[in-house]
C-alpha cells in the first residue's frame, strides 16, 4: 500500500500537465470578419442608408427650429410680450420633440444594428464550431473581447470564417463581396496553426 502511494500521487500530478500538452487553441477577431463579411457589409449599408435618411430628416427640422428662433429674435421685440412667450414655449416645446425624436431614433439604430448582428452571429457560431472540431482545437476566443493581448498569427481562424461563411452565404445575385483577401494565408495553411 505504501508503494502505490507514490505511484498514485506521481499520476495525478502530472495527469493536469498531460492533458494541458494537448490543448489546442485558436481566436477569431470578429470585428474584423463582420467587416470582411458580404451580409455584414449589405448590413452596414443598409443601416448606414436608414440612419442618413432619418439623420437628414432631423437635421431639417432642427433647421427650421433655429430659423424660427432667429426670426422670434429678431421680431420678438414688435410682438406682444404675449404672442413672444407663446411663440417661445412652441420653440421649446418642438425642441424638446427633437431631442426626444434623437434618443429614440439613437434607441431604435442601435436596436437595428444588434438585430442584423444577430442573424450574422447566429450563423457564425456553427461556422467557428466546425472549424473548431475540424482542427481539433479545444477552445477558440474571441479577440477583442477574450482579453487576449499576444497570440500568433498562425492560431488566427479569422480568414478561414470569412471564406466558409462567404462561400456558404452569398450576398445579393451570389456576388462573394467582403470576402478575406487572397493574400493573406489562411490559418489553416500556416505552419503550426491551431496549436500552441
């Protein structure tokens, strides 16, 4: 019993240390991949397209307040101390509609964006599984958000999931827009990619 003792302790220290050898990692840099992303560019624009029409509709409504404004300014002292505090209360109060029209419009863009990243992570998910499996990795991370400060750019998925997901979902009229640059090697293809 005092022999298997040592034998026993000798296993179980260096069982965490075996199986630390065969991890294999490896990150995907998301912001990165939305951009190069067709569906994520056709989102941008689309959200782009929608916040200028409605940022120039506000635009021209907070023109024609302050022209309103630059005309009470100028007027207001041949009107009625009356009609001046009426008119400058309908000032105040459209103002204030605008400002409350800017939250909301702020509110539903961001409402807009998170709803269109959604249907894009939705299908990204799957895509950094399979590749994940294929590979054999034990974990992927997420560049920005995992705290990563250094990894090297062999264990960098990012081109990969951009070619499966382009090739898998095309954009408009099977058009591949957004796709990875040809000349950046994939991670598959790098000498050592996916281990550590």
């Amino acid at each position: 019993m005092r022999r298997l003792l040592p034998v026993v302790l000798a296993v179980s220290l260096f069982s965490p240390l075996a199986r630390a050898a065969e991890l294999k990692l490896g990150y995907v840099d998301l912001q990165r991949a939305l951009v190069e992303i067709g569906e994520g560019r056709l989102a941008r624009e689309k959200l782009k397209g929608d916040l200028d029409k409605r940022k120039a509709e506000f635009e021209a409504e907070q023109n024609k307040i302050r022209d309103d404004k630059a005309i009470l300014d100028k007027q207001g002292a041949m009107m009625s101390e009356e009609v001046r505090n009426q008119k400058f209360t309908e000032l105040q109060k459209r103002f204030y509609e605008l400002t409350q029209k800017a939250e909301k419009l702020q509110v539903e863009m961001a409402q807009a964006e998170q709803k269109e990243l959604r249907k894009i992570f939705d299908k990204i998910d799957p895509i950094i599984a399979a590749i994940a499996q294929r590979e054999g990795l034990t974990m992927v991370f997420e560049k920005s958000d995992s705290g990563l400060v250094y990894a090297p750019p062999s264990l960098d998925l990012t081109n990969e999931l951009v070619r499966t997901y382009n090739d898998k979902y095309r954009v408009a009229g099977g058009k591949k827009d957004g796709a990875a640059p040809k000349d950046a090697p994939a991670a598959k293809d790098a000498p050592g990619a996916g281990t550590k």
